[in-house]
C-alpha cells in the first residue's frame, strides 16, 4: 500500500527544501500530476492494481534474509540485509517503474522517458514501457554507456530507444538535464519516470510513496522473526531513492539509528567526489532546492563516482531535510573501499551486490563492530552486481576488460 505520509509536506517542501522551480513550460504537466497522483493515492482499484504487479510481476515481498557468513566475519552485530536485488530487473527502481506506469496510463500518455546512470533505472523503465506498451525513450551519459555496456544492450532488447548524451561529464546530471529537456517538448503525449527522489514536486513524494514497500515490508519481516525493531538500518544513498524507501519504514522508530552512505570517490577535491552532505550546499538542481555539490559562483561542480549510480552532484531535497534535522546521519565510502567491499560480500556471502550497494556494506562492517554483538543492523541490498562485473574486472585487474 502506498501510504500517507503528512508531515513537512507543505507544496512538497521538506523544512527549507524542495519545492517546484521548473521551467514554466512544466507547471501544467506537474500540477496534473500531483492531482492524479493525490486521486490514486486513495483510489481502491489503483491500489489493488499496483499490489497486483508487486506481487505478480517484481516478486515482492522481497527476502530479508541473515547473514550469517558477514556476521562472524565482521564480528559484531547481527546482519540482516533486505533484498531488494532478488526484485524483476535485478534492483530498487522496478518499485517506482511500475507505479508511475500506472500513473501514466492513467493520465493517457502514450510515450515514456527516463534518465539513468548505471542503467538500472533504464532498465525498469524499459521493461514498464515493453510490459504497458509505451513508446519508450531512455537518456544516458555516454561516460556511463562505457561502464555499463551490458545495461544498454538490456534495454534496447526491450524495445527501448537509448540516446547517448555527451554534454558535461557525460553522466546521470546530463542525462537528467536532457530529459527534462524532452519532456518540456514533448508534455502532451509524454510522462518523465522520474528515477529518484529527485526533481520538482511532486516527484520526490511520489518515488518515496512507490519506494516506501521497502521499509514497510523490512520493518513486518524483522518484528516477526526477532520480536524487535533492529537498532540500525545502512543504506547507500545516490539520488536517495532506496534510503528513502528504507527509513521511511523506521522513521518514526527514534531507537532505530538511520544510515545513509554517500559516495567519497577518490579524494575530497571538487570532481573527486559525490558528498552532497558533507561538500554540498544550497542550491537548486533539476527543478529543486537541495544540498549541491557547487563552486562559490553557484556552478554545479561534476560529481564522481566508482559506481555510475551514485555519481550524482545533488541528493532528494528531503533527505537534505532529514540531514539538518539531525534524524539520519550520513557518511561516505571511497571508490576503493567500496570495491573491497564488493569482493568481501562475494565471497563470504555468496551474493554479487551492485557497487552502489557495497559503499553501504563498507560502512556497515565498521557499525557492525561499533554496535558489537547482540544488535542488529539491517541493509539495503538495492541491487544485484551483474552491471558492475566488467568494470570491477577491469579495475581490480582480475580481466583486461575482455568481458565485453
Ligand atoms: C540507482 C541505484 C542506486 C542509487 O539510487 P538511489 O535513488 O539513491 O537509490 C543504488 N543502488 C542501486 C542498485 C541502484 O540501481
């Protein structure tokens, strides 16, 4: 169910943040938007239909399953992980795909777009518009195409048109910024799957309300099987979709500790980095106001990142609320930690997370000993490590690359 969450949610401001500053040329398509999204929210036969999908098609509930492996290894506190790479298309991003395709069959949209930066998001999107039957048009930096090879080919197996973008860094700022673009040209035939938490309101609520199972589903699993809350949750966090799914379950829980990792790439210089929280500041991204990662003249600085996922300059402007409110604490893992990471859960777990995820591990193995034994901590598993395998190959120097 998608639930009502209220509170701080004036005209989709979060404290300071949020809000709508889109071209103006977008403020029907968003005002719409919101009144049919509000219209479903409540409507019976929507809900039933999107719980249909779930169930049916993504394969939710999604496992919570014990690690046990992890948890001697590390040494310390007991660790769950929610797994949310088990879902249809191997991440997260199925749970908002499916949602939103409701809501543009609703609206009568006939063509969908979509940015994406390691192509998960892509690919939810391709396979919404193959399973509804859209025209489907997907933006990504020619920079990630290189890295995830394996996702474009992905998505035009499912009858998707994938445009390269070259502008910039050639990454997932670009490819949003061009599909913002699209869509104001193309408003009247088109919905934009928004990807994250991002964006003009209403689309950061409506991610949160479509990525919220996560949470909601976590918080049953673990009650029942442990007849308690666990003391902390880890999630990675990029645009902040899964994190925001996660905690949203646990927010109101003030004994659950809340964890969001960010990308520390390769150095605490500007372009070395995705930091948001600790590098960021005010500003305004893609149609909102949130942390951004700037120069003093208020030019957005390219963000880095090991994993294409994370590589983004600005974060959902609630998560920058919950940041100045002191309710989640965020942190972040280097491109090099994350990789160990990635080959420490391959190998004592038996699981190939996406490198977006293993930032979130690498944090975890150092709360799991800070917690110590007889705690629980839970993590977010967003996504499975198939995309990731040749670039990881490629830089660790276990292949040449040759996985191509
Ligand atoms: C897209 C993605 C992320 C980052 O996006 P959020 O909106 O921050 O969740 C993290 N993990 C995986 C597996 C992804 O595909």
């Amino acid at each position: 169910m998608v639930k009502e969450h209220s509170f701080t949610e004036k005209e989709g401001y979060f404290g300071d943040f949020g809000g709508r500053y889109a071209p103006e040329i977008l403020t029907e398509a968003l005002l719409d938007l919101e009144k049919t999204y509000l219209r479903l929210k409540k409507n019976k036969k929507f809900q039933k239909e999107l719980e249909y999908y779930r169930k049916n098609y993504i394969g939710r509930p999604s496992l919570l399953t014990y690690a046990e492996r992890l948890t001697s290894a590390w040494g310390g506190a007991r660790i769950w992980l929610k797994r949310e790479d088990l879902n249809h298309t191997g991440s997260h991003k199925i749970n908002n795909t499916i949602g939103q395709a409701l809501i543009a069959k609703e609206m009568g949209k006939r063509r969908i777009i979509a940015e994406t930066g390691a192509g998960q998001h892509g690919v939810a999107t391709a396979t919404v518009g193959a399973l509804f039957g859209f025209e489907t048009v997907v933006f990504m930096g020619e920079e990630d195409l290189r890295r995830q090879k394996l996702n474009e080919i992905r998505m035009q197996m499912l009858g998707a048109r994938v445009v390269g973008v070259s502008s910039g860094t050639a990454t997932l700022k670009d490819a949003t910024s061009e599909a913002m673009r699209d869509w104001a040209l193309n408003v009247s035939n088109t919905h934009y799957i928004v990807g994250s938490v991002i964006g003009p309101h209403p689309f950061p609520t409506i991610v949160r309300d479509f990525q919220a199972v996560i949470g909601e589903e976590s918080k049953k699993q673990f009650k029942k099987r442990n007849n308690k809350l666990p003391d902390a949750v880890v999630a990675c966090v990029g645009g902040g979709s899964n994190a925001m799914g996660m905690f949203y379950g646990f927010l109101k829980d003030k004994k659950v500790k809340l964890y969001g990792v960010e990308a520390g790439g390769k150095g605490n210089l500007p372009g070395e980095h995705s930091a948001t929280m600790l590098f960021g500041k005010p500003g305004f991204l893609h149609g909102t106001k949130t942390l951004v990662i700037q120069d003093e003249g208020g030019q957005v600085v390219p963000a880095h990142s090991v994993s294409a996922g994370l590589d983004y300059p600005g974060v959902g402007p609630e998560h920058a609320y919950f940041h100045s409110s002191g309710r989640v604490k965020y942190e972040t893992v280097s491109d090099q930690a994350a990789l160990d990471a990635f080959l420490e859960v391959c190998r004592i777990e038996g699981i190939i997370p996406a490198l977006e995820t293993a930032h979130a591990f690498h944090f975890a193995k150092s709360l799991a000993k800070d917690l110590g034994k007889k705690r629980d901590l839970l993590i977010c598993l967003s996504g499975r490590g198939d995309k990731d395998v040749a670039e990881v190959a490629r830089l660790t120097g276990l292949s040449d690359g040759g996985i191509h």
